[in-house]
DNA sequence: GGTATCACG
DNA sequence: ACGTACGTGATACCC
C-alpha cells in the first residue's frame, strides 16, 4: 500500500509515464484487468527508468492477497482520466478498450510506440513490441508464451504466479518507455512524419477506439435464412457437378477440381499458378466456361455461393458480441504500408456490394430501432488526387466542371465530343482511369478490357498526349523514388520502395508501380483520417444522436436517430469535403437507409 | 503453416 | 525473353 502511494504521487507528477495493462484475455470488450504497470522517467538519474506492477486480480491457487480492484482504480482514475498527464504506450487502443471495460476513459494518451515505428516505417511488417526492442534497442524481451506457456495450455494473466509476472509486466512498461524515447528522437527528425504521428495517427487512434466499441447491428433471422437458400443450390450444384465429372469429389479443393477438369474432362490448360500446378482460378474458368464447357460454369456458381456462406451468411453472427448484440470489428492501423486502415474478426472492410446475392448481405446489416443507417463516400478521391498531384489542366477542368470523368476520358481519347461516348467507350476509359492509379501495363489494361495488347497500349499512348500533365508526373514520381529511396502522400506520409533500383527487372518494376499508386491511396487515406478526426470532435459537441460505426476506405458509415438524418447528412457532407483543400474538389455521395446497402 | 481462391476499395 | 495493374483479410484445403 505504501508503495502503491509513492507510484501515485510519481504518477502524479510525472510529465510522462508508461502505462501496460495485464489482462484475463485479448478480447477487448471483455478484457478484465489483472494487474496494472507503470514506468516513470527516474528523477535521480535522467537515464534510468522505475517501473512497477501492481498486481491485482491474479487467482491462481494460493495467490496471496492483493490490493483491492476498485480501490485501485478509484484512486487512479483522477490521473487517467486527466488529459494533460501524458501517457505512452504499446498499442494504446486495447488498453483504452481494457479500462473502458471498467468504466474510465483513459485520456492524455499522446505516443504509442506501435504507431511511431509505423509512422516511421510503415513498410516494416511487424510493430510489436518484442520485435521494436529488439530492432531499436538491441534488447531480447521476455516473450509472453516464456511466462505462458504455448497452445492450448497456455495460461491467462491471472493464472500466472505474480513473482513471475512482475518482472514481465514491469519490463514491459519500461521497455514502452525507452522505445518511445528513441523512436521520438527519429520522429523530431522527420518533421513532415512527426505531423503525419501527431496530427493524424495519434488523434485517430481513440476514433478507432469509439467506432469498435459502437459496433453494428445484424439481422441475423434475414443471415440464416440466406444461408439455407445458399445451403439447397450448393447441394445441387454438387450433385450436377458429381454427375458430369462420373465421380463424387469435394468441389472446394481446387486440387481435386484440377483433376477432374483437366485429366478427367480434358479441358485445356489455360494457366498456372505460381508453383505450377494449373490453376482453376476465376478468370480461367470463365474463359473456359465461354468456350462451351458446362461444369466451369456449375464451379464459379458453387465458388460464389460457397464463399458468400462461409465467409459471410455462417460467419457474421458467430462474431456477435453476445453482451451488446453487435459485431465489433477491430481496426489495425499500423498495417497498410500505404497509409490505409484494415479490418479484423470480422473484416467489414469486404463485404459484397459488386452482385444481387452479394448486397443482399449488406442488407443484414442494419440500424436499430428508430435510426437510419448514413453512408457517406468520396467519389472519385484517386483520380481528383491524381488530379491534384499532377496538376494536368485537362484534368483539373474535367472535375472542375463536375463532368463524369470516365466519359470526359473517353471523349479525349477517342478524340469525339462528350455525348457521342457510347457506354463500351466509357467503360474502356474506365479501366485506362483505374490503370493509371495501379501503374498500369498494358499487358494488364489489355487483360483487363479483353483486346490485344496493341489496342491497349494505343489506349495509353491516347491518354498520355491528352493528359501531359500525367505523364511528366508519373515520370517525376519514378524518379524522385529512385533518388530519395521512398514516395510520400500529400501529407508527408512516407513509403520506402527498398526494391527501386533493384537488378531483379520483376522486383524494380513492382516497385515502381508501387511508387505511381503509393501517393494515390495514401493520400486518400490521409483525407479520411482526417475527416474522421474531425467528425469525432464535432460528434464530442453535438447534441445529434449519432455514432460512427465503420470506415471502408473511401466510406464513412454512421448511426443516425432518425428525424435527424437531414442535419446531420449536411453537417458530414460537409466536414469530408473539406477535410482537404486541393487543385480540385472533393465530393462526397451520402445516403441513408434502414440498411447498409439501402444506405448507398 | 503454406497455397489457392475470392470478397472489398 | 520475361512477367506484368495497387492495397488488404478470411476461408478452404492439404501437408
């Protein structure tokens, strides 16, 4: 007790400390907390840290007593709670959720180390803890399955002895500490990358933080009946497919496809997968399927189906939270080497929307009684920041003029006037549109549209002597990378391209589309993150009841009590288009609906 | 645990 | 001559 009272009053006045919580699980809606530890800056000697652990709810067979639980945490709410105490951490966003679980809303949290390294070096697969300590501090933590153990006997925090916790725990928050010092350093060093960490990362985190916790509402009467509907034409589709092959074999395994497609059926072997074997991917088994042949057409069907089963229609209710009824994804944001969030257990981020028995998935998910799903997407946002980057004058005006920028492209390529484009002509545009945003090929824009690789270079040829402003960019952004060794958003965000002047052709040429698509998507990712940011601050001072349940890239998704849809439609309408002021506008499409995809 | 496939922006 | 459009995550096989 009196040692937790002297790490009270460090707490007090420290200008930064590290907090780590220790947890009964990983589940951040049910996380408990098992102990708590800290790590302070030692006032006696600028080069050393203190750290302690404070064990709490450990429960394992003759666990001495420890401090009580709530008394704890009533005596440190007052500092968690205060936002000008700072706090550092390792993925600052679980513990927010772990001490949320016990009704405190941790504030001040102003460096998490896992988004500093990201910031840093997004490129960097892993930003974990062990692995940060070991690459900046040349320092082999203690890994947890060490304390743990591995597999299916693996304890929890609570179960673990407490003398062998502490040390773990307390090396934890120290290591925190010392990680956030040097990865700062580099951060202070990089000015664009620290605006990227402070003004954009940090800020977002607790965004994220609200949107997993409000999580979203399924009907899963209208799940399970798609599923049983899904459940009949597979079995027939299996059974048809059983009949023309002359044998029973498990349509899932592309192993036991390959034999009957190409050994029993002959059909001709149209690709490889890259070990070899030959591949009964989508688009082969189309291009044989236009060739005449029935059972390519029973797989796709069957494949389609399968999928949106196994994936969506069995899988979505299972990650029902059964407390609040809802699923609650978790957004990883030191994943995307582009800047992008992504999404898991479950990913919203893929959700069918692109056919009929695919949206009506996006039918199940729903607003609760009285509220009205928003959807809210930018239109266009990689083509208007390609716009805005190359500062092209053709393109600038297409979406200055608020033209369908397909048909514009169309129209300048094809060399007629905007009303003589037929739809073949405008899709064409649109795949070059979507090209030039990947680093396109040709080879690739002439798969893409089925014509010879002639017809597609043209295609390009076309776009560039229309569109100069393009192309010297395209080139300028090549060039920079290969000097500078990296690309970067428009604001600052940076992508190292390790592989730029690499001898390997495959490995040079890879990454120099990643260089052409890097700034696009990133700046795109920039935009939202910002919109969210200040949708967040402004959602902390409206009276409107409205929560913000999901972001998809380009897609803000909201909650809205339904006699204030109207309002709050033009209030976010508003803040994403001008999340950013560029060359051109910004345009966002919003709806609403009972559901999600009534909401588009 | 790797491979193939397919869902999204 | 070669391999070829950017970024993700989940599921099913199969070793």
């Amino acid at each position: 007790m009196a040692q937790f009272n002297r790490w009270l009053e460090r707490l007090k006045t420290a200008k930064l400390f590290a907090i780590d919580t220790e947890t009964t699980s990983l589940d951040t809606l049910q996380a408990k907390i098992v102990g708590l530890c800290f790590a302070v800056e030692n006032p006696e000697d600028k080069n050393s840290h203190l750290a302690c652990y404070i064990p709490l709810t450990h429960d394992y067979e003759d666990a001495p007593k420890q401090l009580d639980l709530t008394m704890v945490l009533e005596q440190l709410t007052p500092i968690l709670e205060d936002e000008n105490i700072l706090k550092c951490g390792q993925n600052l966003k679980y513990d927010w959720h772990v001490l949320q679980n016990h009704g405190i809303s941790l504030k001040g949290m102003q460096f998490d180390t896992m988004l500093e390294s990201y910031t840093l070096n997004s490129v960097a697969t892993r930003h974990n803890m062990d692995d940060l300590a070991l690459k900046y501090l040349n320092h082999r933590t203690t890994h947890f399955e060490e304390i743990a153990g591995k597999g299916k006997k693996q304890l929890t925090f609570n179960q673990i002895e407490i003398k062998t916790a502490a040390p773990y725990a307390a090396e934890d928050a120290d290591i925190t500490l010392q990680l956030h010092k040097t990865l700062w350093q580099q951060l202070e060093a990089e000015p664009k990358l620290k605006a990227v960490f402070t003004d954009i990362e940090m800020p977002l985190m607790p965004v994220l933080a609200h949107m997993e916790r409000n999580g979203i509402l399924l009907d899963t009467d209208m799940l399970a009946k798609q599923s049983e509907e899904i459940t009949l034409k597979l079995a027939e589709l299996e059974q048809k497919a059983h009949l023309i092959a002359g044998s029973d074999f498990n349509l899932n395994s592309s192993k036991q496809l390959q034999v009957v497609l190409f050994e029993t059926l002959e059909l001709p072997i149209l690709k490889k997968t890259p070990k070899g074997q030959p591949s009964t991917a989508e688009p082969v088994l189309a291009e044989l399927a236009e060739q005449g042949h029935e059972m390519p057409i029973l797989i796709l069907e069957y494949r389609s189906l399968a999928k949106l089963k196994s994936t969506y229609t069995d899988a979505l209710p299972k990650q029902i939270d059964p407390q609040t009824g809802r699923v609650h994804t978790s957004y990883q944001q030191a994943v995307a080497s582009t800047g992008r969030l992504s999404s898991t257990d479950p990913n919203l981020q893929n959700i069918p929307i692109r056919t009929a028995e695919g949206r009506r998935i996006r039918q199940a998910f729903i607003a609760r009684d009285g509220y009205q799903l928003v959807a809210a997407d930018y239109s266009q946002i990689e083509l208007r920041i390609m716009a805005h980057l190359s500062g092209d004058e053709g393109l600038l005006n297409a979406f200055a003029q608020g033209l369908d920028i397909h048909q514009a492209t169309a129209a300048e390529i094809f060399g007629i006037e905007l009303d003589q484009v037929t739809t073949e002509q405008r899709r064409s545009a649109k795949a070059v549109n979507f090209g030039l945003i990947y680093g396109m090929s040709a080879f690739g824009l002439a798969k893409q549209l089925n014509v010879s690789r002639g017809t597609a270079q043209e295609y390009i040829n076309l776009y560039f002597a229309r569109y100069p402003g393009v192309l010297q960019y395209m080139e300028n952004t090549k060039e920079h990378a290969k000097e500078a060794g990296y690309v970067e958003t428009l604001k600052g965000r940076r992508l190292y391209l390790p592989d730029i002047n690499a001898r390997n052709g495959q490995l040079r040429q890879y990454a120099e589309r990643t260089a052409i698509n890097a700034p696009m998507q990133g700046t795109a990712a920039d935009i939202i993150k910002m919109a969210m940011i200040q949708i967040e601050a402004w959602l902390n001072c409206t009276e409107f009841d409205i929560q913000m349940l999901m972001q998809v890239h380009d897609e803000l998704v909201f909650e809205v009590a339904e006699n204030q849809v109207e309002a709050v439609k033009k209030e976010i309408k508003t803040i994403m288009e001008s999340a950013l002021t560029l060359k051109v506008p910004l345009i966002v499409e919003i709806g609403q609906g009972k559901n999600w995809d009534e909401a588009h």
